[in-house]
C-alpha cells in the first residue's frame, strides 16, 4: 500500500528503529511535503512581516494575488468531468510558512502553493476552489475524487506515481534547522548519530531519515533519535528550547524562520527526493488528464512572467524550474534522471 496509516507507519518505523520518540500524532503538514514546518502564527496577528532577506510577508487574509489571463485553448483542454462545475478544486494542507498556511485570520488559508494554485486556475478559466485538509488524508480524498489537484509541497516519489499524475512547479529541498548557537553542518548521515531528530510521519524528510539511520546501524554507530510531534508549534517549541537538537523540514519554511526569528538557523540542506533528486508537484488522480493541461498552464505563466513573480513574493526564487513536466509512472524513471531546478537553485 502506497500509503499506509499512520499506525501502520509508526509500527514499521519501530521495527526498523528503536529510537524513535512519539509525542503526540504526527504533524499533519508534510511531504516534499511540509511536515512539522510552521511555528504558529509568527506576525502576532499583523498583516506583514519584514524579514532579513528582504522579503515582506504578506500573512493577512486580503492577499491581493498575481493573477494571470484565461487561455481558452487551455480552457477547452480541461477534462469535462473536472471543468463542468467551473471549479478547480485544490486541496492543501495549510501547514507550513510560506507555502501553505492560515492568515492572521486562523482561517484563510494563503501562501506560494495557492498563489500558484490561483494562476492555475485562472489559465483554466475555473474559479480556484481551496479545500483545507490535513497530509493523511488528501490521497484518499483525491482518488474519491473530493480534490481535483493538490497543491500542498508534494513531492514525486516510485509510490505516489502508482496511483497519482503531477505537473512539476518547483525544486523540492529539505533543510535541517538547528538553534542558532548550536555548530552542527548536516552534509549526511553520521552528521545526524545520536541527534534528536523532529520530522513529521509519511514524509519524504522521514524516508531520508529513516534510510540514514539504517547506514548508521551498518556502521555500528548510533542512530538518531526521530521525534513527532502533534502540532508544528509544538516542534518549533522543542526546537528552540532544546528538547531536539534538529528539524527536518521543506527548506523554504526553514528560511523563512532563519530570517524571521533570532533563535533559529538553516544548518543543512538536501534533495527531498535523496538520493536521487525530485520536484514539487500539482497532484491529480491518475490517467484523469488533468495533469498535462495543469503543466501547460503551469508553462504558460512560467513564460509570461507571472509564476517569477509569485515565487519572488514568497521569497522562493531560488526554487524556480525552467519549464513544467508532466510525470506518471510511465515516464518516473527518465525524469528522475533529468530531474534540475534553475541555475540558482542547485546548491544542496
């Protein structure tokens, strides 16, 4: 089963390592997915922050978006069953600053992962339709067809594309973060021996992990200790106060608290889909043919400017791709070996 549950998760995890420390139910925000990601609401209730990189954050409900123009011949691609309603269904975890999380309103859901939703939609001529859901159930949700795309960080992996298609729209990162005063340079596995280790359960952070430690074992040294916890609150607290010594997350959301908060620094990075590399990617049910028209509009506002725009808003420039694909398990494995972000996106 591609995706088991979480109890199911949690028993193979054991099985495979002793230590592992469950505290609470995993964080529902995951994958190249954002797992254990936000740390809470860190604008205290105002409309932006300013961050050390530059960037202003927009965290209010009016978000004021960059939309894009309907292509009809686009349009009158979408398959009729998806476009009769004159709907784009998206589902999102709403998890991880600045991908996907809630407004200062604890109730809009906003960041990059929408904006690029709402270009989408807009190329489609479908109004944007976002469903808040949490990172167990959007595969179940999207093959009962209640979501028609998923635009939550998902990473491509050899499970997911058994039973889903995508239409790739950034590199996919992982970064450690660690407090600001602690001297750790994460590169690989014996960088992580008995270290507490925070990362959300069924992500692609905890696969990394996971097979880390089993490289450790062979090396008779320790491995480290995984740690869940039931909010991203909750892991950004034990973080900061050092009950862990590391998190693992989508790299963005790392930088955005390297650059928002004074007590956290990015000391690691790597390729959510290690060791191979992977991309972040629009989700829809398999052989629906949704995906090709998705990375055709995700084409067109990559040309026209629009999709730059949005990721220099989030502060996400750096993961931008070239061009957009379609990948099914038909073709997994030769994109798997093409697999590249932009020049400046690279460093790993």
């Amino acid at each position: 089963m591609a995706f088991p549950t979480r109890g199911h998760r949690r028993s193979r995890a054991r099985a495979v390592l002793p230590a592992v420390v469950l505290l609470g139910t995993a964080a529902l925000a995951g994958c190249a997915d954002p797992g254990a990601s936000a740390a809470g609401n860190p604008s205290g209730g105002t409309p932006t922050t300013a961050a050390r990189n530059g960037v202003v954050y927009n965290t209010s409900p009016d978000q004021q978006r960059i939309r894009a123009d309907k292509d009809a011949a686009l349009a009158a691609k979408v398959p009729q069953l998806i476009g009769k309603d004159g709907k784009l269904t998206v589902a999102t975890t709403a998890g991880s600053i600045p991908l996907s999380f809630h407004a200062t309103d604890d109730k809009t859901p906003i960041g990059s992962e929408l904006d690029i939703a709402q270009l989408v939609a807009d190329k489609l001529g479908l109004e944007l339709d976002v469903r808040v859901t949490s990172w167990e159930n959007w595969p179940l949700k999207t093959q009962s067809g209640d979501f028609e795309a998923v635009f939550s960080n998902v990473g491509v992996n050899k499970d997911r594309v058994k039973l889903f298609d995508f239409a790739s729209y950034r590199a996919a990162y992982m970064g450690f973060e660690a407090k600001k005063s602690a001297s750790y340079d994460i590169k690989g596995a014996d960088d992580i021996s008995g270290l507490k280790v925070s990362v959300g359960s069924g992500t692609n952070q905890e696969k990394i992990l996971l097979a880390w430690n089993k490289e450790l074992e062979a090396k008779g040294k320790a491995p480290a200790t995984l740690q869940y916890y039931s909010s991203d609150a909750d892991t950004i607290l034990a973080l900061a106060s050092g009950r862990t010594d590391l998190n693992i997350a989508p790299y963005p959301s790392t930088v955005y608290r390297e650059n928002t908060r004074d007590d956290l620094k990015v000391v690691g990075k790597v390729n959510a889909g290690w060791p191979s590399e992977t991309l972040v990617a629009a989700t829809t049910l398999r052989g629906n043919g949704l995906a090709p028209v998705i990375s055709e509009a995700l084409n067109s506002v990559i040309k026209d400017g629009s999709y730059g725009k949005v990721l220099e808003r989030w502060g996400l420039s750096e993961e931008a791709l070239p061009e957009s694909k379609t990948i099914s398990e038909e073709n997994y494995a030769a994109t798997q070996a093409t697999a590249t972000a932009s020049p400046a996106g690279k460093a790993s």
